[in-house]
C-alpha cells in the first residue's frame, strides 16, 4: 500500500483504480474504499478485504453533473432537485437501479445507491477517472468507519492498494441516505443532510426506517460492534453508573457534554461538544481511541431524543446494539 497526498495522488489512483485495484480516499464523511464500478473482480475484493458479506449493496459515487439516467431508471423529478441542492454533498439517493449496474454492486436488488461527495479530493478523483467509483467505508465489517488515513491504514493496511491522504473528514459519519425508489421517500441512515432539510425539498417529512421496519438487505440493527462494552446512559446517573462499572472491574471510559461531579476518581472522563454536528465530527476518533481492549466499559450521555441528534443518536444506539451483541455468548 503507497500513502499519497491529494497532490501528488490522484494520478496514481486514477491508475490503481483502472487496473483493477483498490484505492482509499477522502470524502467529506468517513474515508472509502473505493474500486471501478464495471470491475465485478475489483468490487468482489472490497467485500472480501472487509470482510462484509455479498449481498450488502454498494453506493456508486459520481462525479459533479453526472447524468442520474446512466445510473437509474425511472429517475423521479424530486431526485434530480435533491441533487441539485445538496450534492456534493453527505446524500446518497436510493433510486430504480440502470439494467447496466452489476448485480455485486447492487446485491441484486432492484435499487442503486448514488452519491456525489464534497471533499475536494474525491470530486478530483472521480472527474479525472471519469467512471463511476463503489465506495463503501473503509473499515473492516463492524468496525468503525475511519475519519483520517491513519484509521484506515489501522483497519487495512496493504490490503489497499494506494491512499489519498485528505486529512481528517470534516462531517465524521456516514452521509444521509434517502430511499426514492419507493412510493413515499423514506429516511434508510440518518446523516449530515437532516430530515428537516429534506423536508424542505421534498414538500413532505420523509418517513423514518425505524427498529420495528421491515429490514432492507444490508441493514442492521448493530452496525459497529465495539471491543468493549458500550452503554448509553442518562446525564444524571452517569456518576453512579460510571462507579458501578468500576467495582465490576476494567477501565471505565465517559463520553459526556459536562465535567463529572467534583471528587470522581478512577474514571477516563472525555468532555464531548455539545453541538451535535462537533459531536458528529468527533465521535469515531474518540471511540477509536478508546475501545482499544475487551476490558473497558464506556458510558455515553445519551443525547436528547430530538432531531438535531438524530444522526448522532442512530450511530449510538447501534454501538451499543452491537456491544450487547457482542455480550450474548455464541
Ligand atoms: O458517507 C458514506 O456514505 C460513506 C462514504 C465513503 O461515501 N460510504 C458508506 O458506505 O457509508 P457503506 O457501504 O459503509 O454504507 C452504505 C450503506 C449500507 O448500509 C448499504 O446497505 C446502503 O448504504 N445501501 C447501498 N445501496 C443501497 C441500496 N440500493 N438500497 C438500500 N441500501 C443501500
Ligand atoms: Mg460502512
């Protein structure tokens, strides 16, 4: 795996890309793994270096202006405003899939994930490629998606072929995804585009694919399944819980938007931002740096159940669906 700078690599990944390979880049989210969107030997590399099962459908990421109709059929005029309005940007549109998109991409479906990114390395990549690139993040399969080159070098080291180092991604989840291909739009990830932003396009509150929702292939209630254990707790009893972890044994770990209350030791306490888009950019960097061993407990301040949070809120709440997962002895 050779590591570049967005100077001196685009040139070299336009290359890796063409022969097949894999390349990791920038977006404005996480960090993708990225391969030719016509290569089905190159995307079954993806599945196999992370380790995700077949069947997990892709997102195709398309250059600035891209044409919708290579991609999709049936393209509906609500899709082509969305994309005129937030992309580049943190959206993937779920729409009719183009007879041509390989099944491996698609995981069969009917259905193709699209999304043009903003971070100006990607846009680089995908102009001077001037295909479409499948990019999922790049992590192995329930681990955290990386936010800098270092996380991906961490995750994946030389089963990438070359890395575009754009520094660290300015959003730090996933981008919102947004299911067009049915009869009402419907809300499949929570991102940095929010509900009340689509709203405003869409003339409607889009539905919200919610716990009790039928399942669509590649959806999991767990998604990062954390070493240690992960629990979210209430502001006001996360002094007692943190104690209570501690008797138990192990490390103890605090994510929280306060200081503690004076006189608690023993207690990794890490003071989080308290607006949801800070707390967004921060939150895999800081749980990366914690969950390194199965012998800590970490307790997050449960944010607010409101829709400022619900991005942040979603990647929780499967954190620690993960980490109970994790619990159940197989
Ligand atoms: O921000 C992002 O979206 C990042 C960056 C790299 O662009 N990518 C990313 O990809 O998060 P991935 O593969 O880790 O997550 C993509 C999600 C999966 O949950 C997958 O099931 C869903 O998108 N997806 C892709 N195509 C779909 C489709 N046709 N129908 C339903 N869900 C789809
Ligand atoms: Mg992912």
């Amino acid at each position: 795996m050779i590591q570049y700078t967005f100077q001196q690599g685009i040139v070299e990944a336009v290359g890796t890309l063409q022969r097949g390979g894999l390349t990791a880049f920038p977006t404005e989210t996480v960090y993708g793994l990225g391969a030719d969107v016509r290569n089905p030997l190159a995307v079954r590399r993806i599945f196999a270096v992370k380790g995700r099962p077949l069947g997990h459908p892709l997102i195709i990421h398309i250059a600035e202006g891209a044409d919708l109709d290579r991609w999709a059929r049936k393209v509906p005029g609500v899709a082509l405003r969305l994309a005129q309005r937030f992309w580049p940007g943190p959206l993937t549109l779920i729409l009719k899939r183009h007879p041509e998109v390989l099944d491996i991409v698609t995981g069969g479906q009917d259905t193709v994930g699209l999304r043009c990114p903003a971070h100006p390395a990607a846009l680089t990549l995908l102009q001077a490629f001037g295909e479409g690139v499948v990019a999922p993040s790049a992590n192995r399969f329930g681990r955290l998606s990386p936010t800098c080159a270092a996380d991906v070098v961490a995750e994946l080291g030389d089963a990438v072929d070359c890395i575009i180092d754009g520094g660290s991604c300015q959003i730090g989840i996933e981008s919102t995804i947004l299911d067009l291909s049915g009869e009402t739009p419907r809300i499949l990830r929570p991102g940095a585009v929010t509900t009340l932003a689509l709203a405003e396009v869409l003339g409607e509150i889009p539905e919200r694919l919610t716990a009790t929702s039928p399942r669509f292939p590649g959806s999991l209630p767990s998604h990062y399944a954390p070493r240690s254990s992960l629990r979210l707790v209430e502001d006001e009893c996360l002094e007692d819980m943190a104690l209570d972890s501690l008797k138990k044994g192990g490390d103890v770990a605090v994510l929280s938007k306060r200081q503690p209350r004076e006189g608690l030791t023993g207690v990794r306490w890490y003071l989080m931002p308290t607006m949801p888009t800070s707390f967004a950019h921060r939150l895999y960097a800081q749980l990366r740096a914690i969950d390194t061993d199965a012998n800590q407990h970490i307790l997050v301040e449960r944010p607010p159940a409101v829709l400022e949070w619900e991005a942040v809120n979603d990647r929780l709440e499967r954190a620690a669906a993960g980490s109970r997962v994790r619990e159940v002895p197989l």
